[in-house]
C-alpha cells in the first residue's frame, strides 16, 4: 500500500492502493503453487469440476436422462464408465451433468451468502453504536435458530407450488430457485461476523483517519478504502462456502428436498438409483459420493489455503 508519509500522518494514496492489492492477490497465487501442495490440489479439483460444468453437453455421452432399456445395470465398462443404473442411464453423464447443477446452485447461493454478509459486517463495523447493536441482535436470532428445520420449512411450504416466471421442471424451477435463496440467506449471517471483524481492525488504521481529515465521506472511505481491505477473508469464506452449500444442496437432495427428480443432481442420484440398487450395483453409489467428496474436499482445501496466503499476519 503506497502512501505518503509526513510526520505521523499518512495520507491515502489510491492508486498506490489498487496496486498493492494487485501485487497482493499475485504473491497469494505464487504462495498457493509454490507452499500450499494440498491447496494446489485443491485448485486443480475445482478448475476440472468447472470445465466439467461448462462442457458438460461435449464431455457427456448421452443425455442425462436418456433411457436405454437394453442397458440396464450395466457394470463400469469401456462404452459406459461409470456404469448405467436401473433405467439404463448413463452414470458417468449423470455425473457429469450433476456436476453443473452443484457448480450452479453453489455459486449462486455463496454469491448471494456473500454479498449479504458483506452489507450486514461492513455497515455493522462502519457505522458502530446503534447499528452495529440492531445489526447484531438480528445476527444472533438468525444463528440461534435451527438451519436445517427452517431449510426443510420453507422448501416444504414452496414445494409443489409456482412462483410466476420460473418453471416447475428443471434447474432453476421455483424449488430450486427457493432453495439457493435460503442456503445463500443462513450462510451470510455466520459469515458477516468475520467481514465485521476485518472492518473494525481497518477502522483503526491511520490511513482512514488522515482521509477523513482531508474531507473524505462515508461513502467513500468504506467503498474505496475499507471494501478492498475485507474482500481476502471475504474471498475465503466463499471458497470454503461453495463446499458447504453444495454439500447441503446433496443432503437435501438425499432427503428427497432438493431440485426435482428430472434434474440430476449427486444427491438424488444417491438418494433415489443408489439406495434401490446398491447392493446388485456398488457403482450407482460408489462415483456419485466419490464425486460429492471430490468436490467438497478441493473447494476446502483451497479455502484453507487461501485463507492461509491472504492472511496478512503469514505473509513472508
């Protein structure tokens, strides 16, 4: 962070500062490669599950839902990898294809866990006194109550039913749609104690109060200068939530909550082929809770890097 020093005072420089930050989330990625083995392996489990998720319609054999009536419980083979399970479905498909609802419903709920935990913690340590204590109290009611119960209430009361413009059937029907909402909502209060702590230590900083000095608003001093001083924990809480809310996603999904039955998901297949079958057919298990494990372990693994790399207490 580039500022300009004159006696104690040290007046903010933003472009030294962009810089900075530049040059920071770079010596992350270096530390990442070079220290972090497991992290790296991590990356490398994550990036694959992304190209997975975006070339699923090329990387797939079939459809997700093809039937082959010829082909029914078919063991793991050159023509079918992973196997085909009790309609004759392709398993490595399904797989692949339930690798883009994960990746989809994951990111759209930490986005939304994100930026909702950054508002709550940043207008919560900024602002202090009487905000801070309302923002807080709603904070504690929201963690004391039960997660899971109010998941399984809510998708509950808007199961079956159709909110206008979104689809009964398919990835983003209204179940789906509900679901990624609340998993996004009860993840960002948890979260937005951390963003909270990370304002209050850069409120005591010196830059803050010599831009304040010199005329600096509210405004500008949280989205240009506090902002990009929470993103590092910011960034490693959704890394590491991203495994949580897929992992939630696949319970619900096991518990027969989750997206609808026509969309594959690793949950369901779990839940529905797995259970009827596992004994005559260890496969229709076996890749899907491999693949829900893969995935679960990569984002942890870089999350725990990452927090590792862009804590500025460990940097070298």
């Amino acid at each position: 962070m580039s500022r300009i020093e004159s006696a104690d005072v040290q007046i903010f420089d933003p472009v030294g500062h962009s810089r900075a930050a530049q040059g920071l989330y770079v010596q992350a990625f270096r530390r990442l490669v070079t220290e972090k083995p497991l992290g790296l392996v991590g990356l490398v489990i994550v990036i694959v599950l992304a190209i997975a998720a975006i070339v699923a319609p090329l990387a797939a054999i079939s459809g997700p839902n093809t039937i082959d009536g010829s082909a029914r419980l078919l063991a793991p083979s050159f023509s079918h990898p992973f196997g085909t399970d009790n309609l004759g479905r392709d398993v490595y498909s399904r797989v692949v294809w339930g690798a883009r609802i994960s990746i989809t419903i994951g990111l759209i709920a930490v986005t939304i866990s994100t930026v909702l935990s950054m508002l709550i913690g940043v207008a919560s340590g900024f602002y202090g006194r009487t905000t801070d204590m309302l923002l807080q109290r709603v904070v504690d009611a929201v963690i004391a109550f039960p997660g899971l119960v109010f998941i399984l209430g809510i998708v509950a009361i808007f199961r079956g039913s159709s909110i206008p413009g979104l689809p009964t059937q398919g990835v983003f029907s209204t179940t789906t749609v509900v679901l990624m909402v609340v998993i996004g909502f009860l993840g960002a209060f948890g979260s937005s104690r951390v963003i909270r702590s990370a304002v209050l230590s850069e409120m005591g900083r010196t830059y803050l109060e010599a831009a304040r000095s010199l005329g600096a608003t509210n405004s500008r001093l949280m989205w240009t200068h506090v902002l990009p001083n929470v993103l590092p924990p910011a960034i490693t809480i959704a890394t590491l939530g991203l495994g949580g809310a897929i992992l939630l996603e696949s319970t619900l999904s096991f518990l027969g909550l989750g997206v609808p039955p026509d969309v594959a998901t690793w949950g369901g297949m779990l839940n529905r082929e797995a259970r009827a079958y596992m004994t005559e057919a260890w496969w229709l298990a076996v890749f899907p809770g491999l693949a829900l494990s893969l995935t679960v372990f990569g984002f942890n693994m870089l999350g725990d890097a990452l927090r590792d790399v862009l804590d500025p207490r460990q940097r070298g």
